[in-house]
C-alpha cells in the first residue's frame, strides 16, 4: 500500500507534480513511492520520493532522516554527490526530489555485469580452482575510477559541509550516464562535531553490519570521518574480489558456528584476516592490495585519512 493508504496505480494516478511530467513508476517502499520524472523547465530526469504527510507526523524519526538528506542535497555541490533539487508539498504528501542517476546503484550495475558476462563473484575456492585472478571480475581501471569519483565525494562531504556519511555501501553509491560514482542516500549523514572542547566523537551506530568499522561493532565512540574511510574500504575490496572480505564461507560458519557473531569477531581482527584473505591474495596489483589493506586497518588511527586515499599511488594511476 501508499503510505497515504492508497493504493499503488491509485496514487501514481492521482498525484499532481508541477513542474514536472510523470514518466514512470520505479518502486515501491514501505514509506514511500518513487517516480522518475521529467523537469518542465530543463527537461531533464528526476528521483521524486513521496512521503504521506501523515506518515512523517507519526514517525519523527523518518521525518528528522528526510529532512537532513534534503538539507546535505541541497548545500552539497559536487559531481560526486547525488544533487537535492527543490521539494514541494501537497496536502497529504511530501515530495522529496533527486537528480536521476541511470546506471543506478552500483550493487544494481556489479549484478547486471556478472549476469551478463557470465563471471560469478569470486570465492578463494573458484579461483584456485579457475587459476584466476578474482580482480578479473571488473578491470581495474573501473575500480580505480569508481573509488577515486567515491573518495572525492566523501572528502567533499568532510571538508565542505562538515558531515560524515555513515551509510556508505554499493547500494548508496549511483552511477550516471558516464559511469560516474555519485554517492547518494544522505539520510544517514551526521555533523562533525566542531565545538570547543570536542573530541569530534559520535556515538550514534548507523552502519550496514558488512560495512561496521570495528569501533561500531565494539559499541566505541568513533570519529565519523575514519568509519567512512573503513565503509569505503568494503567497497573497493568487493569491487577488487567480488565477494565481502569479512563474511564467512559455509564451510567456516559451520565449524565456528557462523551468523553475525562470526562475522563482528573478523572484522575486529581485520589485520590478521586480511593478511591470510585467499581472495586478496588474488589481486594482481600491490597498491590496490595495499591501499584496501589500510582503509581497513583496526585501530581507527592507523588507518588512512581520506586525503591520504586520494593521494595513495593507486588512485593517483591514470
């Protein structure tokens, strides 16, 4: 159902959106439709979320998450971030409005080129048995172009705005027309702690439980900018293998008893992990394995800064 209570095909009938032409349904949420349209004005295409006025009221919650990925959208200006273009509101609804991204979520896009090429993500165990190399999953070229467009985005978002993203996964980050990252689902974003006397911590845990850096797991205060570095670390590390570097094989969970336990106790010895990975030990460049290597280190203070990413001779490659 709506949110409103209307149904599906009811609400994309009766929805009034001046300013733009409706070309089409994308999906359904339990909060929300979203609709691709067309601007009237520059003719281009657009997100348009549409929230029930009556849902925000009931869920403050949804309401303060709505309202802080509108806000960053609209200040953030950067060929990295996904843009906020104006709201507007109805008498029952609320219309949030986002630039269109048409390669879609880069989870979408991996799926697709595995689909179509044929090539599984890869496991230790299919590249010992293939002799490949798990980095022949996506050229590293793409990799090093989508990492350095995501790391722009984030250090844009750090030095520009004065937020952290906190909810940086393959599902938050959009691909345009050129196959340009744009980092996007703002909701999550958080100020970075500025005032006199602040040791610039926050508490709040946010993260996706692949993408936990170890201090989120272990319950620690943590400084927002260096989690973003380990989310994006996750990221370049499935774009380099194919796979998650923490999560355990069926044969793994079965012997130490698996689940989520199984997957914090990795992440917080992240350095041994990785230095024994199968899948790591398959990428055939040493600045990718050293860069993802120290977007992942375990004490937050050895680990790279995002202007330290930017500068790492791996994405300084052309």
């Amino acid at each position: 159902m709506h949110p409103a209570g209307r149904g599906a095909a009811d609400a994309r009938q009766q929805l009034s959106l001046p300013g733009y032409a409706h070309v089409r349904h994308f999906r359904s949420a339990t909060t929300h439709e979203t609709l691709v349209a067309q601007s009237d004005a520059t003719k281009e295409l657009v997100h348009i979320r549409v929230y029930a006025l009556e849902l925000l009221r009931n869920h403050p919650a949804l309401r303060t998450r709505i309202e802080r990925r509108a806000l960053v959208g609209r200040i953030a200006d950067h060929p990295n971030i996904v843009k906020g273009l104006p709201s507007f509101v109805s008498d029952v609804d609320l219309f949030l409005v986002e630039e269109h991204c048409v390669g879609g979520e880069l989870l979408r896009a991996l799926e697709e080129y595995y689909k179509s090429t044929g090539v599984p993500p890869s496991t230790p165990e299919t590249c010992r048995r293939s002799g490949q190399q798990a980095s022949q999953c996506l050229s590293l070229s793409f990799v090093r172009r989508t990492m350095r467009d995501l790391m722009r985005g984030v250090h844009y978002l750090h030095a520009n705005c004065g937020v952290v993203h906190r909810n940086i996964k393959l599902e938050s980050i959009f691909l345009d027309s050129s196959n340009r990252a744009k980092l996007g689902r703002l909701d999550m974003c958080a100020a970075i702690p500025s005032c006199e006397g602040s040791d610039g911590m926050l508490q709040l845990c946010c993260a996706s439980k692949h993408y936990a850096a170890p201090e989120l797991v272990m319950g620690l205060p943590y400084k927002g900018e260096l989690i973003d570095v380990w989310s994006a670390g996750v990221v370049l590390f499935v774009l380099l293998t194919g796979r998650f570097p923490f999560e355990a094989q069926e044969e793994e969970e079965e012997e130490e008893g698996g689940g989520a336990s199984l997957l914090f106790q990795r992440i917080c010895t992240a350095d041994e992990v990785l230095q024994a990975h199968p899948a790591i030990g398959m990428v055939p460049d040493p600045l990718a394995v050293d860069l993802v290597r120290n977007m992942l280190r375990v004490r937050p203070e050895c680990r790279l800064t995002t202007e330290e990413v930017l500068q790492h001779p791996f994405l300084k490659t052309p």
